[in-house]
C-alpha cells in the first residue's frame, strides 16, 4: 500500500458507457466515486442512484467539489476537450473517454495545460491494460514469435446505429469507424511496435443517412457525415507495418482481429476492444495453438485506477494523455491520407511503457 487512501472520482457523462464504468469503478477498492454530472441532471440523478454513488448534478457542481481529484469524462467525443479543460482549470487529474479530442490543437493545448496546472490526463482506451493484451506483449516482448514484423487488423460490423439509442455521434466528425474503434487497435499496435511514423488511406460511405435501430427513438433517420469504411496502411517509426480495416458498412460482422507475424510465428491476440480473451500462436506449418490468459479482467475504468495509483505517488502512469494524442494524431493522418489519397507522415510520440508485471490486479486496494 502506498498510503492516502481511495481517490475520489467524479463523473461527467452519465451516458450509454457510463454504466459499464460505475459498475466496475464503485466496486474498484483504490476509487471512490462521489458524484455524477451530466448536462442532463436527472439522467446524473438516475445513475448515480442505481449505482449507490451520492451526489448527482451539473459539471459546475462536480468541479466545485473538493473531495473530487479525478474527473472522469464520458461525454461525447466533441465536447471532450471542453469538459476536461474545465476540470484542469479546476485543478482535477482527467481520465478521458476516447478519442481524445477530435483536432489536433485541442488535444495538445489540453496537455500543456494539464502540464503548468501539474495535473495528470489519461485517455481511453484502457483494454491495452487488461490481462489479454498485457499476456500478449509479455510473450512478444521475450521473443516468443521473433522478430514482430507485421501486422494485421479487422474491425468490420453492420453499424452502431442499430443498438446504440442515441447514435449521430457516432457517424459525425469525432465518430465513424476510424475515431469511434481504431483507437483499440491502434493503441494495441503501439503497445507491440511503438510510435506510428506514417499512413495511407482510403474511405468510403455506403450511405448517406441510416435509421436509429433501438431506444426510444427507432425509425428516426440522421445523416452520416464521415467515411464509414476504411481501410489503412500504417508504418512505425521503429519499424513494423501493418494493414487495417476500420468498417461500419459490413453485413458480415467480424471484430476482434489483431494478429502479429514475427520470424518465428504469428500470434493473435484477445480482441483489443475487450479486456481478456485467449492468445493464439501459429508456428510455421502448424495450426493455432490457444494460450489460455488469467488474471483480473477489471473491465472499464482499470485506466483511472492506473491514473489514481499514479496519483497517490505509487506507480508510474501508463495510458496517458500523450498516448491518447499520438493515437488521435494517426487517427487524423488516415483521414487526411483519404482526402488527400497521399501517404501523411505522423509526427507526434509518446514514452513507451513496460509491459504490466503478470500481478498488477486493479480489483485490489493499493493506495
Ligand atoms: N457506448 C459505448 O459502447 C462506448 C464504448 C466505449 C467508449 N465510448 C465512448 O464514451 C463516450 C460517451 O459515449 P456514450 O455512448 O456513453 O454516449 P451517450 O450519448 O450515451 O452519453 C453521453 C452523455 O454525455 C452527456 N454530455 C454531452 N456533452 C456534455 C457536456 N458538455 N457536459 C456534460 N455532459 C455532457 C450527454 O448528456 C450524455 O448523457 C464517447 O467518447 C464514446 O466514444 C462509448
């Protein structure tokens, strides 16, 4: 244990996603969430009871609060460097949903200001810190396939649109397939290969409007206004490449693909966007081999217990701010790369980080 207790969370956003978070944070021993704000303050209300937390209101309130040291942000992609500047100003550490931001300079302002103000920002996604993707880079990281060579990603599905109540986000600059699922292949890639140096694209949309599929307002048609398919070539500045497909526009759903060819064998990791799942190994010539992976799956929110511990002085901060923009930043260089349809080279980096040692657990009480 480190000392000075659980650190006290506030949420802003009380959303979609906010359930799957409240469910783990409330339960996590190193967090303790005390209020939720949305700029609907009855659904803040509606949450936070269903999931015990004690006050609900408006952002203004949850930044007033000084029992809050983290804020937590699942608002929607556009109002993400709005809300997290506020919570610098006011002096709390920012866990951010992704993508980051959805331009560049916000991104990079929010993270000088966090800098001065010497608080800490963390982005989504935090699956790179669960027990299938750590089980991965601890086997690539001691040689179990060679050399990491190449790699290939598939994230293909009929839309979000048909679950999703309130889905315009998603097909709006901020969201489609690219800045709404890459970030979990990305950042997963980035994990293996390090910083991205550059990218071609191409895009596409099979539609320009869809129809809401469920929730109260099914049957309600909205404009698509982003590519919904794309498909990339990424390099890293290290060396590595690897190819992506990004689509919303698939009647044949197929997700969860990353696989990574080395000299030696191919491995195929847990789906990026979940938190655990088995690793597969090809040596050449022979099929898959599954390698089962244990450990404390956490689920959403493990990011902001890894933030909290770096805030109680504990341990080093993994999924940062800096990870999240260079993720935003490649995510933009293939949007550029499809409107330009010329390669774009990705200039921003981050540190890399070790791979987790096989005990970090985030269901235990370390500060
Ligand atoms: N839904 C998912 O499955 C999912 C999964 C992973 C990540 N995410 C990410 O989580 C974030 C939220 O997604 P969601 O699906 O929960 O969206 P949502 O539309 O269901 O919820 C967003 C909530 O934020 C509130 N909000 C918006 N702007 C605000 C502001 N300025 N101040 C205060 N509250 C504000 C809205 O009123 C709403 O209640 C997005 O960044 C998304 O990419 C969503």
């Amino acid at each position: 244990m480190t000392g000075g207790g659980p650190v006290g969370v506030g949420v802003i956003g009380a959303g979609k996603i906010s359930e799957q978070y409240l469910a783990n944070m409330v339960a996590f021993p190193d967090l303790d969430v005390r209020f939720v704000a949305d700029l609907v303050t009855e659904r803040a209300a509606a949450v936070a009871d269903t999931y015990g937390v004690p006050g609900a209101g408006t952002v203004p309130d949850v930044l007033a609060r000084d029992d809050v040291e983290i804020i937590v942000n699942l608002t929607i992609p556009i109002a993400h460097a709005d809300v997290a500047s506020k919570a610098v100003a006011a002096g709390k550490h920012v866990w951010n949903e992704k993508p980051f931001t959805v331009d560049r300079q916000s991104g990079r302002t929010l993270l000088e200001h966090a800098r001065s103000a010497g608080v800490l920002i963390g982005c989504a996604p935090d699956t790179f810190l669960g027990p299938g993707l750590q089980a991965a880079k601890r086997m690539i990281d001691r040689g179990d396939i060679g050399q990491p060579l190449t790699a290939s990603v598939v994230f293909q599905t009929p839309g979000p649109h048909r679950w999703h109540p309130n889905p315009d986000f998603l097909y709006q600059p901020g969201g489609g397939p690219l800045l709404d699922m890459a970030p979990y292949y990305l950042t997963a890639l980035t994990q293996i290969f390090g910083p991205i140096a550059g990218v071609a694209a191409l895009g596409s949309s099979a539609s320009p409007t869809r129809t809401i599929g469920a929730g109260p307002r099914a049957g309600e048609v909205f404009d698509v206004s982003v590519p919904t398919y794309v498909t990339a070539l990424y390099d890293f500045q290290t060396g590595g490449i690897a190819q992506a497909t990004f689509s919303f526009d698939s009647p044949l759903q197929r997700v969860g693909v990353l696989e990574i060819a080395g000299t030696d064998a191919t491995l195929a990791t847990s789906d990026p966007n979940k938190f655990t799942g088995d690793i597969r190994v090809a040596k050449s010539g022979v099929e898959w081999q599954t390698v089962a992976v244990t450990g404390a799956e956490g689920g959403r929110g493990i990011g902001a217990v890894d933030m909290a511990r770096a805030v109680r002085g504990g341990d080093r901060h993994r999924a940062t701010g800096d990870l999240g923009l260079h993720v935003l930043d490649a995510m933009l260089a293939t949007a550029d790369s499809m409107e330009q349809r010329t390669f774009v080279t990705v200039e921003s980096v981050f540190e890399p980080v070790d791979a987790l040692p096989e005990d970090w657990d985030p269901t235990q009480r370390v500060v």
